[in-house]
C-alpha cells in the first residue's frame, strides 16, 4: 500500500474533485444557509425586503430531539460468568462511564444527529489525547472516502479527514515526530485579518493494514506524522446518516 506523500495529495485531489463534481459543496453550504435562516444569500435584489420565517430550523431541531430524545449508555456484561470476568465488566463499565462524560457524548451525539439531519450526514471522529479518549465533530465535507459509493466506513480502503489548523502547532507536530518542518506553509487563502494566526490544511490519512488501522498526516508541502499503527481494528469514526 503506498502512503507516501505525493500519492496522499493525489488521492485527497480525486476526493474533493469527487465533490466539487457531484455539487456537494455548494449544497452542504446553502443547506446550512438555509437552516441558520440565511435564505436570501445570492439574491441580488435590493431594493426588495426579504422576509424569512424560519420554520426549517424549528423542523430540524424536532427531528433531532425525536432521533436523540434519550441519553446514549452502554453496559458491558460477561458472556462466561466467572468473579474475574464480571470484575473486568465493572472495570470496563466505569471506564466507558468516564469516557461517556469526558467526551461530552449527549451533546455531541445530539449535533451529530443534527448535522445529518441538515447535510445528509453527521460525524464524530474519536481519538485518545491527554490521557483520556475524546471525540470530535467532523462536517461531511471533511471526510473523504476511498470510494463514495460504499456506504460501510469499515470496508473503505482508506478515509481522509480534511481539518484546519494553527501553522504553529502543526509544526509543532512535526517536530515531535522528528519531521522537517521548513516547507509547512501557511494556505495561501488565509484571509489578511488573521496573518498573525496563519493556518494550514491537515489531512489524516487513515488505512488498514494487516487488520489494524494505521495513520499518517501530511500538509500540502511535507509530512506531518510518519505512519504509525494506532492498534485499532475499526476505523475511529461513528457515521450517522
């Protein structure tokens, strides 16, 4: 499997022209547009009052509390009961009761659901920080498969996640992973007001390999993170369409 640089930025270029060319885009954009009550954009009509009553956002917000009315649990229980297999199931089940609150799971399984609710689908991108697990939200586009007409995440040979972030830290992460960090530029789209916190595009690259998912992130000019084996036999990200 190649992972090399070149070969990331072109498969990241083949997913978004994927996009641009199915016009998801654009319709993400006007779909939140037209859910934040922003349903004149475009109209080019001055002289004219634009009236709006907003009742997408009073639809989506019902069908968000209807889908994710309760609170998201999990129990684990022995499947051989034995006093050392139910002393691990407690273990695990304060465990997840820690990650649950940690990572905010309620509210963030409920911005999911709305996402998906107003794009088609919702993301969050899971991963282990700080000592703890965390997740994160993720717009659909910004999550790039290998092939967008297999709807299981599991079996995509690969899936790109398009983030931005401060130039500063990611050469941060690129010195900590012992990567040169001289050709990490700033996008050359970053507006004027914000010169003084420049940022770059962050694409994750994550595959599997030999049954574990592995990782590796680039920008447009160099590698951020080598390869690395995350041990995980799943791809980190929950999907809810």
């Amino acid at each position: 499997l190649n992972n090399d640089h070149k070969t990331i930025l072109e498969q990241y270029r083949k997913c978004t022209n994927y996009n641009l060319m199915t016009d998801y885009y654009s319709k993400s954009a006007q779909h939140y547009d037209f859910y934040i009550g922003d349903q004149w954009k475009g109209v080019n009509a001055p002289g004219l009052d634009k009236p709006v009553l907003n009742f997408i956002r009073r639809v989506c917000s019902f069908l968000t509390a209807m889908v994710a009315s309760r609170d998201v649990s999990a129990f684990v229980t022995p499947y051989v009961y034995t006093e050392q297999n139910v002393l691990t199931a407690d273990i695990m089940n304060v465990s997840l009761a820690q990650v649950f609150e940690n990572s905010k799971l309620t509210v963030m399984a409920r911005k999911t659901v709305r996402d998906a609710i107003v794009t088609g689908d919702g993301y969050l991108y899971w991963y282990y920080s700080d000592g703890t697990v965390k997740n994160e939200l993720l717009k659909g586009t910004n999550v790039l498969f290998a092939n967008p007409y297999l709807n299981d995440i599991q079996k995509q040979p690969f899936v790109l996640i398009e983030q931005r972030e401060y130039l500063d830290k990611v050469k941060e992460m690129a010195a900590e992973n012992m990567q040169e960090t001289k050709n990490i530029k700033a996008d050359e789209n970053c507006l004027p007001s914000v010169e003084s916190l420049p940022a770059v595009t962050l694409i994750t690259k994550m595959y599997k390999q030999d049954g574990k998912v592995w990782y590796t992130q680039v920008t447009r000019d160099a590698v951020v993170t080598p390869p690395v084996c995350l041990g995980y036999s799943v791809y980190p990200i929950a999907k809810f369409t």
